[in-house]
C-alpha cells in the first residue's frame, strides 16, 4: 500500500509541475466614451411632436453651444423627421455662440432608436 500512496504522490507533483503558472490579468476597460450628452428619442413623443420633446431638444441645442470647445450634434432617425428635430435643436442655440458648433444627420436603420448625440468635435 505505501508502494501505491508513493505513485500517487509523484504523479500529483508531477502534475502540479506542468500547470502553467497564473498570471495576473488586468479586467478590460471599457471604451472611453467622449458623449457630453446622449439620450434616445421615445418614438411616441416624436411622433405627437411633444412640448416636453421640443423644450429637450432646444436645451440640448443651448448645452451645445455652451461648450468651451468646438462641438457637433448627431442626430440619428428617419429623413423625415431631420426638419423638426433640427428646428427644435437650434432654437436653443443663442444667435452669438461663441463655440463652433456642427448639426450632423445619421439616417436611422430600420430597427435603430432616434438619438441625439453631443461630443466634442475630432
């Protein structure tokens, strides 16, 4: 019996001898994101052409123009709706800002929320 607990024994070190040692893994971080604002558009509200909607807009519009740095605006949906959402955007921008500020438009996919997006400018 001691012959069979000597096997055992050399097989269990030899065994621990050919596992790779651990290393030390550092999580992953997550992407930087650079958004001063980012919000989806609820479908109803655009659709009813809501105050509510209209009064974020034009706030989103005046946080952009407030930047210290040049800014763009994206706004993702559907071609149709680009005239109301930019008209209500830029009746937040004063007429003298001082920050360069660019409105882009992103045609939305089929399945693809509307969005309004602000970031500094690359």
């Amino acid at each position: 019996m001691k012959q069979h607990g000597w096997w055992v024994a050399l097989l269990m070190l030899t065994g621990c001898a050919q596992l790779p040692p651990v290393a030390a893994t550092q999580p992953e971080k997550p992407p930087v994101k650079t958004d001063i604002l980012s919000f989806t558009i609820p479908p109803d509200a655009l659709g009813a052409r809501d105050p509510q909607l209209t009064a974020v807009l034009a706030k989103a519009g005046a946080l952009a123009a407030a930047q210290k740095q040049p800014t763009t605006i994206l706004v993702t949906a559907m071609g149709q709706d680009f005239t109301y959402l930019n008209q209500a955007i830029w009746r937040g921008v004063p007429a003298q800002h001082t920050v360069k500020l660019s409105l882009d438009n992103l045609t939305a996919g089929a399945n693809q929320s509307y969005s309004v997006s602000i970031r500094p400018t690359p």
